[in-house]
C-alpha cells in the first residue's frame, strides 16, 4: 500500500494534533483537508503541508486519493459523513463520542458491519499508558475482584468554548454536555476497568456557570454494574482552577489510581503490578490510536477502539441523561450488546 493516505475533516483544535501525528509518522501522510471554512481549510493545509484544501465534503471524499477519512466534526455531523465515507469503502476514524444519539451509533455499526469496511472512534485513552496498565491489572486479577470505582474530571470551559463551536451548547448537536463531551473518555476507561456490563444508572446534571446554554456543565452519576461493582461519576467543565482526572479502581485485593496530567502516571496500593503497556509505541496517546488506526486498515491488527466497542459508554450517558430528567433510576439500553464480540 505505501504510505497510508488520510484526509482530514474539520480543521480545529484536535485536528491540529491530529496533523502533527500525521507528520510525525513515516507511514502515514494526510494528502487533503476540508473545513466548511475553505480559508481556514487551505491555511491548515499549508501549516502542515497537506497537499489539497476543499471547503466540501461531497467534493473531497469525489475527488481526494486517500485510504481513510479522519472526522472531527459536530457530533450530530458524524452518522451522515462516516455513511458516505464507508459508502465509498473508505475507512473511518472519527473522534468521541461515536454519535449523538444511540439510533444514529447503533446505524453506523449495522453500515460498518455489512459492508465490512472498517469504523473506529478515537477514544485515545484507550492508548494511554496509565490508563492501559490500569485495565490491564483489573483485567488480570491483579486488583482482585473490583468493587467499586471513581472518577473526576474537573475541567474548565470559558465562554469562548461556546463562542467559538456555539454547536457545543445545542442538545440536538451536541448531543450533551461534559458527561458526554468532556467525561466519557474517563467513563470508557472506567467502565473497561470494572468489567461486567452497565445495567442501570442514578444521574444529576446541572447549568451551574454557562445558564444560557441547553447542555449540562456539571454532571454526576452512578453506574451499577452487573458484576455487581459501583462507579462514581463527576463530571465538570466549571472547576476552578482545572485539575487532572483522576480514576480509581478499588479492587478485593488492591487499589489502583490514575492520574491524567501533562505526564499520566498509574499507582498501585496494596499489590505488586507488572505494568502492562499499550501495543502501538508512541509520544502520545492521540498518535498511539492513529498508528492503531492504521494498522488495523492495512494489516489488520485489532484495533483497541473499533465503532462497536464504543456504543457502551454512549449507552451510559444517555441513560444518566434520562436518569436526571426523570429524577429515577434507569435502565442502561442494552441494545449495543447485539455488536460485541462472543
């Protein structure tokens, strides 16, 4: 195949990063960009030496000779651009979360399944180093049987955050707020961590700060699990100052706490572990997954974020939205079930 060839979709802040990953791989090369924006399109293009610049998608995904398309797009944007993707066998890897609404993640999995080709969503953390050795020591048995878990990130949105993307603050487009936008890469994490499947879910959300947007920006939860275990979720884009996440898996035979900072790190208490690390080598978690990503495409190596494997945490958040609107426990739609792997 030669250089894997990406085109890049939305030219914002993570696409950014995204780019310089491209860059910093010799086996993949991002050869067209596109933004509605065709000037901001073309300037990106130029910044990181991408060779063509569309201001349309139709045009782009028409005209552009790449092996895959990478989508960081308005959430409600994501089923209709990975169809026409996949329509076209062009792979896909799209950022969190899959989709807005579970209907529109369920349909992009049936597509991606019966046409075969192949969708992935960039839950990064999935490829970070803590948070992999985390997993993996649950996983083990080296925690024990895990009990319950926590989790916290306490972030910090200004206004700007919706001044500049006003699709953040919209429901329909966003499909939630920092339990959906901000805390479920942490909620994916913590969920793996646990093992078991989420049955039911006690949720709160709140407008706390931002009182003239439609989504939460504080949001807290309890998730049980069928293995009988508890999670503990709180989720914030209000905390002054910011502050890392934190994970912590507490197991019958030991503790395990992760901390996301600059440089994430992993602790154990209570029991000796031999730290698992992620399969792809890599600066950072985001390269990590795009090399992931590549890999899966070109040689089929399993791919750690696949689309089905992201209807879970889609799931979870959805049913802590109900949860806070009804003021009851819920029920977590298990229909994602259909799509794991026996």
């Amino acid at each position: 195949m030669g250089k894997f060839k990406i085109a890049i979709v939305g030219c914002g802040d993570i696409a950014r990063f995204t780019a310089v990953g491209c860059l910093l791989n010799p086996s993949i090369t991002a050869t067209a960009c596109m933004d509605v924006d065709e000037g901001k399109a073309r300037s990106f293009a130029r910044r990181f030496r991408i060779g063509r610049a569309f201001g349309d998608y139709d045009k782009l995904l028409a005209r552009a000779d790449v092996h895959a398309v990478y989508l960081a797009v308005p959430h409600h944007l994501h089923r209709p651009m990975i169809e026409k993707a996949v329509k076209q066998g062009l792979a896909v890897l799209c950022e969190k979360p899959i989709a807005a609404t579970m209907d529109d993640a369920l349909a992009i999995c049936s597509l991606s399944r019966s046409t075969g080709v192949k969708v992935g969503i960039n839950y990064q953390y999935r490829y970070d180093s803590g948070c992999y050795a985390l997993v993996e020591a649950v996983r083990t048995g080296r925690l024990g049987e895990p009990l319950y878990g926590r989790c916290n990130i306490p972030w910090h949105r200004t206004k700007d955050y919706f001044a500049g993307a006003p699709w953040h603050a919209s429901k329909q487009k966003s499909g939630g707020g920092t339990l959906l936008t901000q805390a479920s890469h942490i909620i994916d994490i913590s969920l793996s961590a646990l093992g078991g499947e989420p049955v039911a879910v006690e949720g709160s959300a709140a407008r706390r700060v931002f009182s003239d947007i439609e989504v939460e920006d504080l949001g807290m939860g309890i998730v049980a699990q069928s293995n009988g275990a508890l999670l503990s979720i709180t989720s914030s884009m209000i905390a002054v100052p910011e502050r890392p996440v934190t994970i912590e898996i507490y197991g019958s035979g030991g503790t395990g706490l992760y901390t996301g900072s600059t440089f994430p790190k992993v602790r154990f208490f209570g029991v000796k572990v031999r730290r698992q690390r992620p399969p792809v080598r890599g600066l950072h978690a985001l390269f990590r997954s795009l090399e992931g990503f590549r890999r899966w495409v070109c040689d089929g190596v399993p791919y750690l974020v696949p689309a089905s494997s992201a209807l879970r945490v889609l799931a979870v958040v959805e049913a802590l939205y109900r949860s806070a609107e009804s003021g009851r426990r819920e029920a977590v739609d298990d229909r994602y079930r259909q799509f794991e792997t026996p």
